[in-house]
C-alpha cells in the first residue's frame, strides 16, 4: 500500500525507507509500458525539460495514473543509468514537480516523488502520478514556442509507448468512459455520506467447508514455505499478519493452463503501488504452478540486491482454477515501527484506515477477477482474519483521524460475508463496514464510522489513497 510515512530531503523529495516495495522492484527490471514513462536526468528547470515532463504527467493521469522514472536510457541490453547524473536530487523535488503540474495542468493533481535505489546502488527519482480524474487533464498552455506540449491538448498513453493526443473514436471513448465512471464512483460515496445504505442480502454460496478448508490449507502451505527462511526474518510476520480467502460461485469459463494463468495475471487491479494478488515479472518472485493454481511468494525472494521485504510487503497469495482465492500479508505498521511516524515497536499498533483501504482493494480484484474466470452471475463468499491482535492500539499514523485509548484484549478475529460480485461497484462501502465491524471492536468496543469506510474506499477505487 502507499500509505507508508514519509520522510523529506531538499524540496521535500520523500525518501526511501529500508523495507523494498513495487517502486523498487520497478528499478530491478525497468521497462516502459503504458503506465511507465521512463527519462534520462532532464534538467527541470529548464523550460523545455519542464515542458517534456509535463507532456508525460498529463498522459499518465489521463490514462489512469503510472510513474515516471528520471536517471536512465535505453540500450541495446536495456535500461541503464543515463549520463549527466547531478550531485544533487534537488532538482527533482516534490515542490519543484508540482510546480510544473500546475503550471500545465488544468484541472492540476499532486503528484509524490520517491527515492529508490537500483540494483547498481545508486538512487532514481520516482514521480507517481495520481489517476482516478473525473474529467480529461488538458494543458492550458504551451511549451517554449509552442513545442513539446500544445496549448489546450488533452494528452493520452497510445501504444508504442507513447504520449500523444488522442487519434482515434477508441481513444475517446476510453478516456471518457474512465472518467464517467470515477464520477459515478464519487456521486455513489456522496450519496452513502449522507445516507446509511442497505448491505446487500447474501444470496446462496459455496459450501462453508469447502472455503475453510482451502483457508486451512493455505496457511499451512505458508507456514511450510516460511520454514525456510532465517528465525529473525520480518518475511515470518512474527508479529502477526492479515489473510482474505474468498470463493466464486457461478459458471466457470474453461480454461486451458496457460489460458487460466493469463486469466490471473490480467485480473491484477494495481490502484496502490502494491495491490493484492499483485503478479510480479521478476524470476526470483513471479507466480508458478502449484498443484495446478497460480501461487506466488513475495516473503522468499532470492535476489540479494532486495533483502528481507518485510511484513507488510511479503505477500502469499493463490488462486485456483475452481475459483478460490488467498492473500496474506504481513502488518505494514511494524515495518515502520522504528520511523518517525511509526508506532514505536512492532505489534504496537494498527492504523485506523488501512484495514478498510486493503479490503476495498480485495474486494476490487474479486471483482477483476470473477470478469476473467466467470460467466453471468456470480456470487462469492469471503472470509477475511486478523492475527497478533493483542496488545495493540487503535491509532493514525497518518495523523488525520484523532482516536481515543483504543487497546485490543483479543488475539485475532474472523468475518464473514457473502454477495453478488455485481454489488461490489455500486456497493463497495455497504460491504466493507459490517466486514470488518468485528475487527474494530475488539478495540474497546470501536465503532466504524460509516464515513471514514465510504472515504477510505472511494480513495483507494480512484487511485487515490495514500
């Protein structure tokens, strides 16, 4: 999740912390796509390096959000660090980038810069642009004489890959049809602001025992695979961690092998920098078959320039040709327990917003993912738990919600639900709430509040939430 505290250096650049996330693993294998952009070390205080930066912002955040990369090129045996490295990182601080985005940007959108280090060591820029806009970004004015970026052009992401302006009906229609439907997503959360909306009545699904049998053999697999791994390692999740299992009901599509496989890898709904069910390319943590599912690893990376990923982003997750599905991932808040903003030590805390942030985003793979494998109606029965519970407060580490002493007594806690899959776009936060009711009230009898669950997930389905 890019909901980690940050840090500042000149310009207020947020930097790096020791636990590897998706940005870093962007730098071990960097390769352009409709949602990267990559650029040698232009000089952004110049106007027409300001100009191409800007061109590439404005194509990204209309295309749904990406990252741009500054520092490398492309050679005949891939990306490589680009001459002209500066002696400073300054020149690609957050404020500076900014600057840029509202001097071209029209509506303009916040963008974060991140340091990461690459495999040679050495630290790149990383912008993240935001996406989820609920009307085209056009420039508003022109670069340098008119060149690079065009006085009221509305820019897109075109095959090649390449920043261009829209070419075709296609091109529209999918822009549009993007920013519809973050309008329909805004005006259903606005609605649910104002008004308690019904939860939908769970319709008949999967055989209980059947979906907790998978969630038993699941955890042993995990706990089989982390055998393996050092006694001090934070990939063990020694302080507890978070699962979601879920199974699909309804007419299955079938699916070669290969077939069900490409099935899973385009299901990945990336709105975070680090989505669940996330289907990494990198050899040392790609998914690969298992006893005839898609399983993938994160916690065992072997590649020495990575390290030890931590808990939170250490993932286990598998799914299977039959329709059932399986996520656990550590506790992002004891990876930065020891950082300022952190909760001090490891099992100390759990963030008040994160919880509803990661299930909203499980809850739109289930989505995805019942759109690749499933024909007319599904239903999905869903189980979600929570480990290492005890001791640990309630808290912000953000700082925009003040919360009382929250302590929580009970060591974990499990919910249940089940749904038509269609309800999930219209009734995201109806889901959410009663789901994880139960986990926030071990927390001395914590109340969700209906409006932190319809803004959290209203955030997080825009690409917003961080």
């Amino acid at each position: 999740m890019k909901v980690a505290s940050r840090w500042t250096l000149c310009h207020e650049i947020v930097m790096a912390n020791s636990i590897p996330d998706r940005l870093s693993d962007l730098l071990v294998a960097v390769s352009e796509g409709l949602d990267v952009e990559v650029k040698n070390w232009i000089d952004l205080d110049d106007p027409d390096g300001k100009a191409t930066f800007a061109k590439a912002a404005l194509a990204l955040a209309n295309h749904g959000g990406g990252v741009v990369i500054f520092g490398m090129t492309e050679t005949s045996e891939g990306m490589v660090q680009a001459e002209g490295r500066p002696a400073s990182m300054a020149g690609y601080g957050q404020d500076l980038v900014n600057g840029i985005i509202h001097y071209y940007a029209d509506p303009p959108f916040h963008c974060a810069v991140h340091l990461r280090a690459g495999p040679d060591g050495a630290e790149y820029p990383i912008v993240v642009i935001p996406g989820g806009h609920r009307a085209p970004i056009r420039a508003k004015r022109g670069g340098p004489n008119g060149q690079i970026v065009k006085d009221n052009s509305i820019y897109i992401r075109r095959p090649g890959p390449r920043s261009e302006t829209p070419q075709s009906s296609q091109d529209w229609d999918a822009l549009l049809g993007r920013c519809l439907s973050n309008r329909r997503d805004e005006m259903f959360d606005q609605i649910r602001a104002l008004i308690t909306g019904a939860v939908p009545v769970p319709p008949a699904s999967p055989e209980p025992d059947a979906l907790d049998q998978w969630i038993e053999r699941s955890i042993e697999r995990w706990t089989t695979l982390i055998a393996k791994l050092p006694s001090n390692s934070a990939s063990r999740c020694p302080h507890g961690y978070m699962w979601f299992a879920f199974a699909l009901e309804g007419r299955r599509r079938a699916l070669s092998p290969g077939a069900f496989n490409t099935a899973v890898r385009a299901a990945e709904v990336d709105l975070s920098g680090w989505p669940p069910f996330w289907y990494p390319t990198r050899k040392e943590i790609q998914p690969y078959p298992f006893e005839r599912m898609v399983e993938c690893w994160i916690g065992g990376d072997t590649a020495p320039v990575v390290g030890d990923h931590g808990a939170g982003h250490s993932d286990f997750w598998r799914v299977s040709p039959e329709g059932f599905g399986f996520l656990l991932r550590g506790y992002r808040e004891d990876d930065i327990a020891d950082r300022r903003g952190g909760p001090g030590k490891p099992g100390s805390e759990l963030d008040i917003e994160w919880p509803v942030a990661h299930t909203a985003e499980v809850l739109l793979y289930i989505g995805s993912l019942s759109r690749q494998l499933m024909e007319g109606d599904v239903t999905v029965r869903l189980a979600c738990g929570h480990t290492g519970l005890a001791g640990r407060m309630l808290a912000s580490i953000s700082g925009r919600r003040v919360i009382s002493h929250r302590l929580s007594q009970q060591g974990e806690i499990r919910s249940d639900a089940a749904f038509d899959v269609a309800a999930i776009d219209a009734n995201l936060a109806e889901i959410i709430r009663p789901l994880l009711e139960p986990l926030y009230a071990t927390f001395n009898f914590f109340e969700l509040p209906a409006e932190l669950v319809a803004n959290v997930s209203t955030l997080v389905r825009q690409g917003r939430y961080g």
